[in-house]
C-alpha cells in the first residue's frame, strides 16, 4: 500500500501515535481547552491543556472529550483527533493509512463518524481495530492460534476485559472502572477521613505514587497538598499506602467481579486455556503495585502484568500495520473516505 501506515490509541487518558519505520512518535493527554465564547476555539490541547485543568478561568472550558469511556463530547474529540492528525499526515502526496483504536464501549455510530473524522483529516484509509485485540498484539501475544487468552485492559475511564482467540473476540466486557474512579475514589477518602479536598492530579499522583492492589509489606507515605474544606485554608497532609488501599478497595471488588462475570460466560475450552496462559493485564491501570498480586490470589489464575502495558496497545497497531492481510480473514480492513460515508465528497 502507498503511503505511511499510522496507528492511533484514542485512549480516555491519552492519545499516542505509532508512524511505520519511527516508532511511537506521539503521546499527549487527551485533554482539549476551549474558549467559550468564540465558538467554542481551541486554545490548547494536550499536555498544555492538561496543565490547565482546575486552573482555567471562566472564560475557558477544559475539556477530556473521552473521559468515561464514552466520546461524551463528539465535537471536541474530533476538534483534537483533527490536530493530532494533522500534525503526523501534514500534506502529503500520498495519504496515509491509519489504524484507530477506541474504547469498545463506544457506540457504533461514534465509531463511523470518528472513521468519517480520520479521513478528513489526511488519511486516505482507515481502520478499526477494538483496543483489547490491539492490546494482546502489543502485549507479544500470538492471537491467531485457536488458544483463549484473556486481556484485562485498565486505562483512565475503563476497563475492557476481552477473551482472544483465533485473531478475534470472542467474549468482551467494559466497565467504568478504571483510573479515574480510583482518584475520585481517593479525593472521597481524604475529604472524609482529612477534611482535605484535594484535585484529581493530586489524587492521581498520590495513586501512581504509593497506591496498591494488594496490601504492600512494607506501608509507605507520603505528604501531599489540598485545601481544608472547613476553613478553606491550604493545608499539608500525611496519606499511607494501606489508607490508600483502604480508599479504592470496594472498586478493586468491583473490577474483580466483573472478571468473574466475563470468565463465567467463557466457553470451558477457553476458560481452560486462560488457566494455562493466565491473564495478561496492559493500560496503565496495570501499574498499579499489587495488582497482578491481587488478580492472581482472587481469582485463582496466574495473572501477569505486560511489558510497557501503558504502550501495549499503540504497539500492537504498529504490529497490525505489518500484518494487515492476517487481520483481513477477520474483517479488519481500510476503508476509503467513500466506503465509509458512503458518499463522495
Ligand atoms: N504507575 C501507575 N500506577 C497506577 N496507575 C497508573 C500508573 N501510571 C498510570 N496510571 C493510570 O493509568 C491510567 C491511564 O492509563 P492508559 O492506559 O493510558 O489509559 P487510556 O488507554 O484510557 O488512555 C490513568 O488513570 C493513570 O492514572
Ligand atoms: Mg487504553
């Protein structure tokens, strides 16, 4: 095929980019800021726009156009998807094919039109490929054998639990829980027992810094800043890992019952299969310390986090870019601007 293969994870937290023969040459938050007054302009988006969250004035809006796993704001993710595009394809002579991959919790509609998005925004072709399958690919997974394997793909705003075999999947599920819960859940907890509000990336980075899925031997703290919600004064305060624990165990319940409800409506053989393979979790969920611990002991399979999880599935569309004619015998195909509006510009 003529031009460049191109490979996009439109991720809830985070948009990266995969060019053939470069690597991985874009990672940005999937953050947009937008004025509110001139038709909604855009005024940053990515890194620049993340650091004005909780910190924009009225004036500006600061958006994650995908942030629960949901496009729940079309015409801002297509505002940025346009930039990012734009930025990697420029004006080439020949267009570019490109790979997305989304949450598989958005609508089938959103799909098309985030299809209909790529091309006008200088991709000659298009595909979809669903981010579990990206995933294992990216993961080094062989996901053509007639072998179950089961991906638990942890990102910002959900969590996609996928069965693979035979190159598709076979049975996969999306929850909203994910990173995001777990700072919400984190901001309740120090609010409550420390009368401390604190910001999502504070929480966030209390999470990454000494959060855990299965208690740690050794507790670990850390101090970290908000404001006191009675006086309304800043204030320092002292978090241990159990207390973080503590804050985000009844979602780890949660996320676990739903692995217990995919695995229960997977076929025997599969299932057999994943107890020999055990399961692969990717998503930067996964670098959560303890939680392959976690997943392991409870549901009684061995569990093992990915290399570079938070990279699996940009990676693994570098992979499909190669592979395309194997991916083909399951319908993953580009599609023209024409195919997929059916129309002609
Ligand atoms: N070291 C870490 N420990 C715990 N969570 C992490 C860590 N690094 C990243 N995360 C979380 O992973 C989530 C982002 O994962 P990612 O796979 O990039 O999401 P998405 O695919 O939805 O964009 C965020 O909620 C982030 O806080
Ligand atoms: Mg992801």
């Amino acid at each position: 095929m003529f031009g460049l293969g191109v490979g996009i994870d439109l991720g809830t937290s985070s948009v990266m980019i995969y060019v053939e023969g470069k690597g991985i040459v874009l990672t940005e938050p999937s953050v947009i800021a937008c004025d509110k007054t001139e038709d909604g302009k855009m005024i940053a988006v990515g890194e620049s726009a993340y650091r004005m969250i909780g910190r924009n004035p009225d004036s500006i809006s600061v958006i994650r156009p995908l942030k629960d796993g949901v496009v729940s704001d079309f015409p801002m993710t297509e505002k940025m998807l346009q930039h990012y595009i734009q930025k990697i394809c420029g004006n080439r002579i020949f267009k570019p094919h490109v790979i997305v991959c989304m949450p598989s919790s958005v609508t089938n509609l959103e799909k098309r039109t985030i299809l209909d998005v790529v091309t006008a925004s200088g991709a000659g072709m298009a595909c979809l490929i669903e981010e579990p399958l990206a995933a294992a690919i990216g993961a080094g997974i062989d996901i053509h054998h007639p072998y179950g394997t089961m991906i638990v793909d942890m990102g910002g705003g959900t969590t996609d639990i996928a069965v693979i075999t035979m190159g598709s999947i076979a049975i996969s599920g999306s929850v909203r829980i994910a990173g995001n819960e777990f700072d919400e859940a984190i901001m309740r907890y120090v609010k409550t027992y420390k009368n401390v509000t604190i910001g999502e990336r504070t929480a966030e980075e209390i999470k990454k810094q000494i959060g855990c899925a299965y208690v740690r031997e050794e507790e670990v703290a850390m101090i970290a800043k908000g404001k006191n919600y009675i006086t309304g004064m800043p204030e320092s305060f002292e978090i241990s890992s159990t207390e973080v624990y503590e804050a985000i165990s009844d979602l780890l319940d949660d996320l676990l019952e739903a692995v217990r409800s995919i695995l229960e409506v997977t076929p025997p053989e599969l299932v057999g299969d994943i107890a020999t393979q055990g399961i692969v979790l990717t998503g930067g969920g996964a670098l959560l310390y303890g939680m392959d611990t976690m997943m392991q002991k409870r549901t009684g399979i061995r569990a093992r986090m990915a290399d570079d999880p938070l990279h699996c599935v940009v990676k693994g569309t570098g992979v499909a870019l190669k592979n395309m004619n194997v991916l083909a015998d399951n319908g993953y195909i580009f599609k023209s601007r024409e195919e997929i509006i059916g129309i002609k510009d």
